[in-house]
C-alpha cells in the first residue's frame, strides 16, 4: 500500500476512535481495544496503533506499560481549569463577535439555534451537542481573528469532551437552548456588557455542572 493509502487508513482509525471518546462512547479510563477497532474497520492493528499515538500527544489517550492505551481521565480540578481558561477566552470573542458578526453570520447563529431545538424536541443528544459545537464554532469564525482561532484549536478537543458531560445531564439541553438564545439576542442587538455576562453566567454554570458529573464519570 502506498503511503497515501496508508494515511488514509490511520486518519479513518483516528476520527472513529477519537469521536467515540469525545461523545463519552468509550469512558474516560476505559482501555482501548485495538483488535476491535481493526476488525470493525476492516484493517490492520498498525494504522489503529498509529491513530492511538497521535491521540496520546493530543492528550485524549494515555499508555499503562500493563493496560495498553486508555482514555484519559480528568480530575475535577482538571475540568476546573479548563472552564477557567475558557472564560478568559470566551470573553475576548464574544467582545469581538459583536464588534464584526456580520448580518449573515447572525443568520447562520439562528439556523444552527433551530438546528438545536428540533434535536432536543427529538431528544438527539449527540445532534444536539453537534448543533452547540457549531454554534460556538461559528461564534470563533466571526471574531475574524486568525490568532485566536488558532489558540481554541488547541484546546477544542477538551472543551468539547465538557461540553458532552455537561449536556448529558438531566435538563441541560432545554437550559442551553434558553441561554444560547439569549446570547444570540443580545448580539443583534450589538449589547457588549450583557453579551459578556451572559457568556460568563453560561461557562459558571457549564463549570459547576462538569464538576459535579466528573466526579461520577471520570
């Protein structure tokens, strides 16, 4: 097989692993079981292997010189940090989101807000968590700001893997829904001060909920 194909292979181990940890499919501390994701992929054990690896620097898998690979678990002071730094960044793009959101961007909020709501209705979790993924996403693509794009980029991965946690709680879709459409009115209505109280209010809330679930999950 030529090195193309055998990226190729590795990629597809990759997003298929990674996307069952960042959905809570596999759970933090769980092993990792190359044999069956070789079998259910229908390839070898190497571009499994390869795939575990670049998890491992991405912090999502660790390596037990006795267990193999496991997802790794996070502590609560762990979740606690990450929803502090996330504040902090949060903060400056919502800042610059009511400064240059276009109409059309506005929009495409509104779209993935109704995207949202039909997902609750039809209790799609994994939709629903989705929808508020690109909710977000398009929040950091409005900022304009290639900088700050690329400093989230980094620590996406984590941040999506709370977001999962706390929206599976009981009641956590319905409060999400009320406080991203909240948030998206007073974007239009080009209110700073209450964008950024909102966004704080959201994160607090987000935060003490993932440390509560951590302890129970992690």
């Amino acid at each position: 097989m030529n090195k193309s194909g055998k990226s190729a292979l590795r990629y597809k181990a990759y997003e298929t692993i990674k996307s069952k940890i960042l959905n809570l499919e596999i759970k933090p501390g769980d092993k990792i079981h190359e044999n069956d994701f070789a079998k259910s992929l229908n390839i070898s054990r190497t571009p499994v292997r390869e795939a575990l690896l670049l998890l491992q620097q991405e912090g999502l898998v660790i390596c037990s010189n006795n267990l193999g690979f496991l997802v790794n678990r996070y502590t609560r002071k762990d979740a606690d940090e990450y929803f502090k730094v996330r504040e902090v960044i949060e903060e400056l793009v919502i800042s610059l989101v009511v400064e240059r959101i276009t109409d059309q961007e506005q929009s495409y909020l509104k779209n993935c807000l109704n995207k949202a709501k039909t997902s609750a209705k039809r209790k799609k979790l994994n939709e629903f968590i989705q929808c508020i993924k690109e909710f977000h996403d398009l929040l950091y693509s409005a900022t304009k700001s290639k900088v700050l794009i690329e400093v989230i980029s980094r620590l996406a991965d984590k941040f999506h893997l709370l977001r999962t946690v706390v929206l599976s709680s009981p009641g956590a879709m319905a409060n999400s829904i009320a406080q991203h459409a909240e948030m998206l009115k007073a974007i239009e209505n080009k209110d700073k001060k209450k964008c950024r109280w909102l966004m704080k209010n959201h994160l607090e809330e987000a935060r003490k909920r993932a440390g509560e679930l951590v302890q129970i999950l992690f």
